[in-house]
C-alpha cells in the first residue's frame, strides 16, 4: 500500500509538471509572437553575405538589420523545418579551383541570428540559383543555373551535406542567343505531397517533371516527363495554389505568367492561360522575377524588373484563371525578389539595384499591397526567408 501510494504520488507530479512545462512553452510562444529574418545577396556593392533582422508581425516592427555571416554571393537560401541549420548557395562560377558553385550549411543562433558555417561542398554545377529542401526536410534540391543541372543532397542529422544522391544534367537550347543557347535550370522544388520533383530551365523553355523516390533522394523520369511554354518564354520560378490543382509559372523574358491545371496523381499538367505581367501602358525593358500566392489561394503576385514593381492577379477558384488587380511601385529598382511572411498579413519586396527592402501591409479582403513605408537598406538584396523565433 505504501508503495502503491508513493507511485500515485510520483505519477501525480510528473503529470502535473508536464502540464506546468507545456502551459509555459505556450506562454512563450504566445509572448515571443517574432520571426528572425534572412536575408541573401550578392556581395560586393555594400553586401557582405547574409543578413539578418527581428520582426514582429503583429506590430509591423523591425529591428536593426545585422551581419550574419560572410559569405560570397548567397544570392538564394533555405532554412530546415526545425530552424537549426539555413543553406545557402554560393552563386559562383568556380569553387575550389573547380568549374562550379558551392552550397553553405550554417548553424543558426536562435537568440542572434548569427550563422555559423559548419560546410561548404560543390554544387556540382556554375553559378547555382535556387536551392530547397523536401517536405521530409532530409534532402536538399540544387539547380544550377550555368552548369544546367540539378541535385539531390541527403541531409545528415547534423545538419551537414552528405553525398549527393542524384543528378541530372539537362541539354539543349531555345530561340533567345543571349539567354537560351544552354540549358539553365532556374528554380527545383517537390511537390506537396513529396512524389514528384518539378524544375523550371529557363534555356529550354521547358518545367522538367521527376518521379522522387523520397526514401533514398533517387529521381527518375516522369511520364510526362516536361511541358513546355510559349518559345522563347523563359520559365523562371513557379507556384502552386495550396489546393495543387492549379500551377503558375512566371516567364522571365517574356513577362508573363502561364496557368496550368495541375493532376496531383500523374504530374500532368495542361495549358490553359498565359498573362502578361506588365501595366498595358509599359513600353520599356522588363524582366520578370518571382511569384508566390497568398494562402489562401485567392492571390497571386509577381514582380516585375524593369517596370520596378509588384502585380496583383485575382485567381478564379473554380477555373484558376488570372484577372488583373493592381500594380504597385516595388519601392526601389529590380525587384529580384519579395516573400509574404507566414501570418500572410506582410509583404517584403527586396530591391537589388536600389540596395533596399519595402515593407507592405497586406489587406485580408483586397489583398492589395499598402506601403508602410519602412525600409531596410541593404545591399544587393536577393532574398527573404523567415524563420520562427522561439
């Protein structure tokens, strides 16, 4: 009996002190309400490597923007789901004495925003661009821009790189001589539900579509295994609807968008709208650059350079279909690059050539962009990625 009570006893305090640990995690969670943001360049012009600020979404405010770590041209990064390690890649043409770029792996301060470079490894290909990690958060997706190919790195519990376990070099060209006249894989992302792996090669015109054995990081030709756009196009990043049924790619050098629907179980994707992304009245040079859409599914954004800003499509639920609603200066010249932060409620717009990043309040009805006009000033800003201060 003595015994017996003892257990209730200790049973009795482990229950209560678990209660007691979880109803303060909650209470820091719902106090500490912030993200740390990142930030990636190309160095050079002012820029060190990445940088790094507070912010608070439920006021708007920002904290001093600070160095995080030197490093040459992380010009795209990304951060694992458990926010201990941020990727980077290093934007170059040779590594090593090696005709490649490079990808970094740092630990990240929590409390700081300091990173600490724990590898660096070839891309495996020049000037790599985009970088993502699967849904599992043990891999990690390489495109590399002028060696035109692709990879598959596993992730160690570490953190760090381990040997790649696929590539893919593609091939071929398109119309454009100046921009097309190689393969230039742009952009490498799986899907929602981690059995296909999508990349966008601005050379050949062409979304490049991969069975992902998410086991091994193993890629194998889909079938269909691309689709191509509009000739001379350019896909350069492209973006679900949170429902996948329907998939948007910006065209960088012809500034439009094209809308697909989307079959979840076999990849296929077929044509039924291209849009451009420009005012009608625009007669100049323009490039277009990224795109993303609200969370909900009722937005879509893109930016544009050239023209210097951001434009807003509303996004037919029933047939996807895109409609104008508004351009807005990008607040600086050549938007490379914006993100909407994860309460949906904030839009970032990261000017390169201007050297400085516009904060935009976002309207839950509208969706319309509202300046702030709070300004981070940077330099060579290229991308944001958040990451949730605990």
């Amino acid at each position: 009996m003595y015994k017996r009570n003892i257990f209730k006893k200790s049973l009795f305090v482990k229950i209560f002190l678990f209660f007691l640990a979880s109803s303060v995690f909650l209470s820091c969670e719902s106090e500490n309400n912030k993200y740390l943001v990142f930030i990636g360049t190309y160095t050079g012009n002012g820029s060190e490597g990445i940088y790094s600020f507070k912010f608070n979404p439920e006021t708007g405010d920002i904290s001093s923007t600070e160095l995080s770590s030197v490093t040459d041209n992380p010009s795209f990064i990304a951060i694992d789901p458990c926010g201990q390690f941020l990727y980077a890649v290093n934007e170059l043409d040779t590594f090593k004495n090696e005709p490649t770029g490079a990808v970094s792996v740092f630990k990240i301060d929590c409390e700081s925003g300091k990173l600490k470079l724990i590898q660096q490894v070839s891309s495996l290909g020049g000037a790599p661009a985009h970088l993502s990690l699967d849904k599992s958060g043990k891999f990690l997706l390489v495109a590399n821009y002028n060696g035109g190919n692709f990879s598959v790195f596993p992730i160690n519990n570490d953190g760090k790189l381990g040997k790649h376990s696929a590539f893919v070099q593609n091939a071929g060209s398109s119309v454009n001589p100046e921009r097309q006249s190689a393969p230039h894989a742009h952009f490498i992302q799986v899907t929602d539900d981690n059995r296909f792996v999508m990349v966008a090669d601005l050379g050949l015109d062409k979304i490049l579509i991969f069975q992902f054995d998410a086991a091994n990081g193993l890629l194998k030709p889909n079938d269909p295994d691309f689709i191509s756009v509009d000739t001379g196009a350019g896909p350069r990043h492209f973006v679900f609807t949170p429902s996948g049924k329907y998939f948007f790619v910006l065209n960088e050098l012809s500034s439009t968008i094209t809308v697909f629907d989307f079959d979840a179980t076999t990849a296929a994707l077929q044509s039924k709208q291209t849009i451009s992304t420009l005012p009608q009245n625009f007669n100049g040079t323009n490039t277009a650059a990224e795109i993303l859409v609200d969370s909900k599914g009722k937005f879509l954004y893109a930016s544009n350079r050239g023209n210097d800003s951001i434009v807003q499509f509303s996004i037919d639920p029933i047939t996807g279909i895109l409609t104008p609603v508004a351009w807005v200066s990008s607040g600086g010249k050549t938007p490379r690059n914006f993100a909407i932060d994860p309460s949906g409620e904030w839009l970032f717009s990261a000017n390169q050539n201007s050297n400085n990043i516009l904060l935009f309040r976002i309207d839950n009805e509208s969706g319309r962009l509202m300046n702030t006009d709070q300004v981070i000033n940077v330099g060579s800003p290229v991308c944001i990625s958040f990451m949730s201060q605990r």
